[in-house]
C-alpha cells in the first residue's frame, strides 16, 4: 500500500491505496480542517509525521506526529528574532539532512531552519539570513520564499537552496556560509541589459541526483536546467518541452539522467498547455523529453500544479509518481509515468504531494 | 490578576484550561505571561515580535484592544479569532 500526503488550502489529507490496483485512493484522515497546509512528510529514519500548517488566525508552524490518524503537536523555534522587521510567514518545505536527527525548514519570507532534534525544536540559519543583500531580495509571485533544500548524501557539509526569486545558494561547510549558483540562468523577465550579475533569480524548483549528486536539476521561471558541477553553473534543457515554464520537478533516485516536469503556458497563465494534463520525463539528462499522458486528461484540462505538488517514492520501472492540482484532483502512476490513474477527484486545491 | 479567557485550539494549548489567572500591566505582558504559563502557546498569539497577530482579536472587559492597552488586576481579557482571518 502506498500512503500519500496531501497538504491542501483546507488541510491535510491523508490518502492510501495500491497503485496497482489503479483506482482511486481511500481517505484514511483529514488533519487541519480549515487551515493551509503547505507541506508534509514522513521522515523515513524516524517514522516522525511533520507538516507545516499555516492558520489564518494564528499563523505558521511545523506539528508533528508518530500518527497522522492521531493528535499532532506543535513545534517551537520557527519564527525571525523579535529586533528584526521580518515575520515569518508561510513554510515551504522541510527536508531530512544527513545526520542524525537533521532537518531543515525553508520558508518564507526566505529564510533557512534547522532542526538537531528531529524537527522537534528550530533554530534560524544565521549566515543565510545576515546575507548583506536580504533587505534587497525580491518575491516571486508565491512570495519571497525558501522551496528547495538539496542535500548530499552522506556528507551534511554540502547544501543547495533555492529561492523565489534570489537564486541558488550553496555552502560547503554545513551552512556555515553561502555563495551564489547562478552562472548560466537567464531571467527572460528581467531587460537584457539588467541581468549581468543580478540575484533576482526565480527558482520554482531544484532537486539533487542521489546517485551522482552534482547533478541537479532545475524548474526555473522559464527554463529547465541541469547543472553538473554541483550547482556552480546551469545547462539550458528545455528543448522538446511544449512549454518551459512549470512550478514541480521530481527525478528518479536510480538513474541520475532523469527528470519529470510538468509544463504549464507561461507566468501569464500558468495553466497545462493546450488544455492537456501532461508529465514530461527525460531518461538521458534533459536531451530529450517524453510526453507522459496515458491516462490523464487531455481534452479541456487547465490544470494549475503548484511547486511541492508532485511527489515520487521508489525508483526504476517501479517509480511511483503524484501529483495534485489547485482543481484538487490528484494523479497518480506507478509505472514512473507509463500509466496514470485518478488517485482522487475533488479535494481542496492541492499545495503539496508527498509519498510517507 | 487578570483572568484569561481561551477557546479552542487555544485552550487544548493551554491545558485544556478555558480561564487562566495572569499578572501583567499590559495585555503584551499578560500574553507574555499566557507563553510562559503555557509554552506550547508560543507564537499562535503573539507573533515573534510580541505583537498580536493581526487576525487574532483580544477584548479587554469588553473593548477590543492591541498589546499595549493597560490592564487592571481584575481585569478580564478574551482571546479568539478575528472574523476577518481564517482561510477563504
């Protein structure tokens, strides 16, 4: 059985179901009626359930539980120092480092957390956020936001950040300090001769290749990308893509050639281009893409996938991939793409997608 | 003391505690004094810098006050969400 987590505008939904069945998933619990929920994992090396939950009234948090069917609990320590103007607002993803008990948070306004405890108690990345240029940082659409927290196996000295819109950032020694990745990214949204040099880089997506981790991949605000020398520098690949904008990206943890994108028309629309609900995959590293439909709508379908709204769990031919729209429907394949089924219609409209 | 009046999610934070005795001159310092009694409220109130958060309401003996408002020692003090929050 798989158990897939849905953080949606109007809670938690836990799902389960087997994928080869084909049919859709049950509803195993409801958590955070009434709030958002941005994001939720399961963190596999402690069974530990964390979601970030983001109350109207008041505000955000990470819970947590050993049971998502259950009580969850808050967390403490999420929040910017009190003699700074910045309040936290939403928390976009949390991510499991390499050590134990390791966690970080990225979040909005941007800014990096960690977590030593098990995501039990966090504390503020301090280099990151006494970055000279923070005052300067400049939002994307979904806000000025911390999305993408790319580890290296095996090794918790090496990180790569990515943030709507101020780029990449990497460190080398656990977080102790940053510098940029920016070297071949074009922000077509910003005047030809504005770009030389500039941070204001909107990355909607970065995800690391396990198997040989200084390849990365990368949504950007128009472009997909491929670095190979752990962040320094991107390679355009978006040639043979209906569209190059887009907001999720999973890879298969097996083969470090691979990447999935969903393509969307333009930051004016943002919508699956010709009313067809397609996943694009590529197996030889960006070289070529192909469409990934059968099953999923392709007639009138104007979908909008949000960027931690595709998930991925297991690897190969066995690759299981969801993933949820603001429509609040949510697909699933356990074929790495070859097949989709409907995994549930009509949920609230779908943040995040990830398998526990 | 002031007497601190809590619904849910508040009040399961709190203990289950519905009503809470507080000391404090000021409302901040009152809610202040809710986090320590309480530390699981940390944050869903005051935000990390001590102001209430712009969709949470208190009333202070039936007026609708921020932190700064001054308490008396036998005032009453409602905390809950504003109408104008929530999730649309």
């Amino acid at each position: 059985m798989t158990e897939l987590l849905v953080g949606t505008k109007k809670g938690l939904f836990v799902l389960e179901g087997d994928p080869g069945a084909e049919k859709p998933f049950e509803v195993k619990a409801r958590a955070f009626p009434g709030n958002v929920v941005e994001f939720a994992i399961r963190d596999p090396r402690t069974d530990r359930y964390l979601a970030s939950v983001t109350s109207g009234h008041f505000g955000p948090r990470v819970m947590v539980t050993d049971d998502p069917t259950g009580e969850w609990e808050p967390t403490t320590g999420l929040a910017y120092p009190e003699d700074d103007d910045w309040t936290l607002e939403r928390i976009w993803s949390i991510k499991p480092g390499e050590a134990d008990g390791l966690l970080y948070a990225g979040v909005a306004p941007a800014g990096l957390f960690s977590s030593a405890d098990g995501g039990m108690t966090w504390e503020l990345n301090r280099a990151m956020f006494d970055q000279p240029t923070r005052k300067d940082w400049q939002p994307g659409a979904g806000g000025l936001c911390l999305h993408s927290i790319a580890t290296w196996p095996g090794d918790p000295m090496k990180l790569a950040i990515g943030i709507s819109a101020v780029g990449v950032w990497l460190s080398q020694d656990g977080g102790e300090s940053w510098r940029h990745g920016n070297e071949g990214l074009v922000p077509r949204y910003i005047p030809e001769e504005a770009r030389e040099g500039t941070i204001d880089l909107c990355v909607h997506n970065m995800h690391r290749a396990p198997l040989r981790p200084e390849r990365l991949f990368m949504q950007f605000h128009g472009g997909v990308y491929r670095s190979d020398d752990a962040g320094e520098s991107w390679i355009p690949i978006m040639s043979g893509l209906p569209a190059d904008f887009g907001f999720p990206m999973v890879i298969d943890p097996a083969d470090p050639d691979s990447a999935f994108v969903i393509p969307m028309i333009s930051d004016g629309d943002r919508v699956t281009v010709d009313g067809k609900v397609r996943v694009f995959g590529t197996r030889d590293a960006g070289s070529t893409w192909s469409s990934l439909d059968a099953g999923l709508p392709q007639e009138d379908a104007y979908l909008t996938i949000l960027r931690q709204a595709f998930g991925a769990e297991g690897e190969g031919p066995e690759l299981g991939l969801y993933f949820g729209a603001t429509s609040g429907d949510v697909f699933g394949s356990g074929d790495g793409g070859a097949n989709w089924f409907s995994v549930h219609e009509r949920l609230a409209p779908v943040n995040s997608v990830r398998v526990a | 003391m002031a007497t601190v009046k809590l619904r849910a999610p508040l009040k399961d934070l709190a203990g289950g505690n519905r009503e809470v005795s507080i000391d404090g001159e000021s409302v901040g310092e009152v809610l202040k004094g809710l986090e320590q009694q309480h530390p699981r409220i940390v944050g869903w109130v005051l935000d990390e810098h001590g102001r209430v958060r712009p969709h949470v309401n208190v009333f202070l003996d039936g007026e609708r006050v921020r932190e700064d408002a001054a308490v008396a020692p036998s005032a009453t003090i409602h905390v809950l969400p504003s109408i104008s929050g929530g999730n649309r």
